[in-house]
C-alpha cells in the first residue's frame, strides 16, 4: 500500500513542474489498433491488455509522474452495450486499473524502486465526463439534455467501482476527472468525491474559448468554485488547442488550486467519423511550453494526438528546473 503522503498534491507541492501523460489512444492507433468504437481506448482492454500495459510503460520510461488508466470512456453500460455480461463489464472495467498499476510495479522493479516511494510515479483512474460516455463529442459542447439525475446516477456508480479498485492498490485513490465540459457538472463530481474522504483527485474542463468551458461559464468562475472542494488536488484544462492553453492556465490560476493542462496535437475531432482531422503540426514548441508555465501551470502533459517522445520534452524542462 502506498503511503497517505504519497499522492499528487504532494508532488504538486515539492516539484516545480508535474509531468503527466500524454495520448493513450494515440499510442494504440500507431500500434495498429483501430478505436472507431464508443469505447475508444477501453475497446483494447478485453482483447490485449498488453498492449495497454505497453503503452503505459513506454509514458513512464519518458519519465512521467502521472499516468492515467485507458478508462476515460469506459463505464458498466458501456461495456455491457458492446455484447459483455455485466459482470464481465465489471472486471474489465476493474482490469484498467490493474494493468496501469501492473505498469507501475514493472518500471519500479526496472529502477530497482517500491511503488510507494515518494518518487514513484502514480495511477490516475481516467474518468471522462458523462459527454465521453455517450461518445458523440458531447464533452466538446456539453448541454447533454439527459435529466440531471441520470447524469447523477451514471456518475455515482461509476465512482464507486473506481474508487473500491483503486483502494486495491493504493492507500490514496486518484481520479481524473477529464474533458468536464460545464462548471454544473464539475460541481457535481466533486460533490460525489466527497463521499470517498481518502481520495484525491483533479477536474479538467474542455473548453469553448480560451475564457470559457464548452458550455460557456468562465473558467474564473470555476476557479472560484471549485476552490472550495478539499480533495481536488488541481483544476485545468485537457484536450483543448496548444493555443489557447497560456490563456487557460492564466485563468484557472486566479483561484486557489494548483493548475494542470494538457492539450491535444492540433486539429479537430469528427465525432461523426470519430477521427481527428487537421493539421497535427500544433503540438506546442518549448517557447509555448515555457509560456504555459509562466502563466501558472504547474502540471503539464498531453492528450489526444501527443506521444512519449513530445511529453519527453517535458520531462526535460522539469529536470532541468529542478
């Protein structure tokens, strides 16, 4: 078990720059996996959890703190409407965390390093807004029309299974809350967070403009809000363009919480097709990154269409401000 100290605002706390992971899918597809599927990432893990393991190690021998789980768009109702038993739903919804935490023991073991060494890297469970559970870009524009308490209810169970895996491997469970489109539903996974008083986690928003989420709320707003909620360990942004991201942080930081962004490689997403289109050539350059920096960030990583090899260069710039 990992100790209590050992967790993300610790490192949030002692490092200058937290570094996190970058595109699982990304990854997958350059592997030869196709993911046009409503459960993207999570569609490997029945077939070849290997892969994803693979996939997690080659993030930390870049020589990340932080990787998420291939569970961003993976849920009991997904599973089960792609043919699986629901309690075979339920292990492979489980098996996600097992793999990423399988990941970590084996580049621990490699670095002659315990898990619960307060330089360990950690495992963030990937939770995707309720937008990514419906798969069709919904997280990018927010406003499901689903009544709020269907939106409650998906969210609660989901979280409950989370947490009691995580607790299986970690004394000090992680969630990432990711591609939050409205501050409302911000608000509310923090108020369901609260229920698991040992864990900690992050929420970030997608968003519609370099001021607002998806949905439009200023993300000053947010900052204020989300303030208040004790288990967050960082609010930021995720999936948004390299562009935008100085002005994201900038807001986000206005309010109390340590900020984290990881923006996607350029271009935009075809829900319809479930490809990125555009030109890829976006990935930030290191002025960019050091202006991300300067504007508050304190975590850094990468998402849709970023490999290992450009978060590497983020490891770079910690290393070299530590």
């Amino acid at each position: 078990m990992a100790d209590v100290a050992h967790d993300l605002a610790d490192k949030l706390a002692t490092q200058k720059l937290v570094v996190l992971d970058g595109g699982l899918a990304t990854e997958l597809e350059r592997r030869g996996f196709h993911l046009r599927d409503h459960l993207w990432s999570a569609s490997v893990l029945a077939a070849r959890p290997d892969v994803v393991r693979d996939v997690h190690l080659a993030y930390l021998r870049a020589g990340v703190d932080v990787i998420t789980t291939a569970a961003y768009q993976a849920s009991v109702p997904g599973f089960v409407a792609a043919g699986h038993p629901r309690a075979a739903a339920e292990a492979l919804y489980r098996s996600s965390v097992r793999v990423a935490f399988e990941a970590q023991q084996a580049w621990c073991q490699e670095r002659g390093m315990l898990p619960e060494d307060r330089a360990a890297p950690l495992v963030a469970m990937s939770v995707g807004s309720y937008g990514a559970y419906l798969a069709d870009g919904s997280e990018y524009r927010g406003l499901y029309g689903a009544p709020a308490a269907q939106v409650r209810a998906f969210h609660e169970e989901r979280l409950a299974l989370a947490v009691d895996e995580l607790r299986q491997w970690t004394a000090r469970p992680l969630i990432a809350f990711e591609t939050v489109p409205s501050l409302a539903e911000a608000e509310l996974l923090c108020e369901l967070l609260a229920a698991y008083p040992d864990a900690q986690g992050w929420i970030s928003f997608s968003c519609g403009s370099d001021r607002t989420t998806a949905e439009g709320q200023p993300l000053t707003e947010c900052a204020r809000s989300l303030g208040a909620c004790e288990q967050l360990a960082a609010v930021g942004v995720n999936c948004t363009s390299p562009d935008d991201v100085a002005a994201l942080v900038k807001a986000l930081a206005s309010g109390d919480k340590p900020v984290i962004a990881y923006p996607n490689g350029g271009g935009l997403y075809d829900a319809a097709r479930k490809v990125w289109v555009g030109d890829a050539a976006g990935v930030a350059s290191e002025v960019a990154i050091a202006s991300w920096v300067r504007s508050g960030a304190r975590g850094l990583g990468g998402c849709c269409r970023t490999t290992p090899e450009w978060v590497a260069r983020l490891v770079a710039l910690r290393d070299a401000s530590a």
